[in-house]
C-alpha cells in the first residue's frame, strides 16, 4: 500500500442551513479493517481531549502523525475510502487525523468540532472489532433542532457529519470504544 500524506483536495461543499449526517457500512475491506482495527487496539494513547477550553479532557487520544509512515499509511487507508465514496471531494485538505479511545462507561462532553462560520467536515470511523447491541451503548448522539440523534456505533462503518453539529461520544458499557476522527476543512479557512 503506497503511503499518503495527510494534506489531500477533498470535498463536499456544506452549508450552515442543512446540516448533514451520512453512514457508509461495510466501508474498508475485511483485510484492511483488521488492520485499521488493530492498530487502533495497540495505538499508544495520550490521557484526554479537551473539546472545549473550560471542559475537562476525557478519553485517550492517539494523533496519527504525518511524518509515520505506519500512521501514514492507516490514514491513507481511510483516506483513500472517503474520497472513493466521495467522489466529488475538491477544495477541503485533511487537517488532523487521530484515534479517540473511551473506557467503559466513560461520559464525553457535548462540543462542536469548529465554530459555526466554519466550513468543515468530520469524518468518524468505527473501529471497535465487535459490536454487542443498542443495550451496550457508545453511540455517537448529536443535537439537532432539540432532538438527539443516536448513531449506533457498528464496526466497519464510517460516519461523515457537518462539524459545526453539536455532537459527543457515548460510552460502550462492556469495551473500549475506538473511533478514528479525520477532520476536513475549506482551503480557504
């Protein structure tokens, strides 16, 4: 697999009046999602992320480096896949990739990923091997027009979303939760 560097055209122009939440299931090959997967379980992770200034990190962070060649390759892997489903990706690069890692039962706070003047673009990938139901929870809630919108968070399955959504992860009950988050910005921001 030939490495790739993380600055990249992209994609898909957003506006701030629709907000858009999309899934891809069945995203990376079984080979290469093992590999995506099991480099997310052995990463070595940072304590926290601190969404907002005045919250309190939480999780575990990995930040794939660009100057890695592993790392280079794991992020070309998922990058590779989100221009291949998004075929008219121009314009964005690829500003920060890294891995969140949650403990069981550990509550993330709600934040945005960039202000609301912003054009950006989230992409979420589920790393996690298995995937035990609704009931074992780490879905991936935002909030929309005062509702909550859960996507359940099925292995294999990449997540794109308008980053200004207010969003946050939940925890798994019985695992660790493994997410990739590769974040999309305008050239011109």
């Amino acid at each position: 697999m030939s490495s790739v560097r993380f600055r990249y055209p992209a994609f898909i122009k957003m506006t701030k009046q629709r907000p858009s939440i999309l899934l891809v299931d069945k995203s990376l090959s079984p080979d290469n999602f093992r590999t995506v997967s099991e480099f997310a379980y052995n990463a070595a992770y940072t304590y926290g992320e601190r969404d907002e200034k005045d919250y309190k990190p939480t999780g575990m962070v990995y930040n794939l480096d660009p100057d890695c060649a592993e790392d280079n390759e794991i992020v070309g892997i998922l990058h590779n896949v989100i221009c291949e489903k998004f075929s008219e990706l121009i314009d964005y690069e690829l500003y920060r990739a890294y891995i969140n890692c949650f403990a069981p039962r550990e509550v993330a706070n709600f934040h945005k990923d960039c202000s609301d003047d912003e054009d950006q673009i989230t992409f979420i990938f589920y790393a996690n091997a298995m995937y035990n139901g609704l009931n074992d929870g780490g879905t991936t809630e935002f909030y929309l027009d005062q509702k909550i919108i859960a996507i359940p968070p099925i292995p294999n399955t990449l997540l794109k979303f308008t980053s200004w959504v207010l969003h946050r992860a939940t925890p798994l009950i019985s695992e660790h939760r493994f997410t990739y988050a590769l974040k999309y910005r305008k050239e011109n921001n």
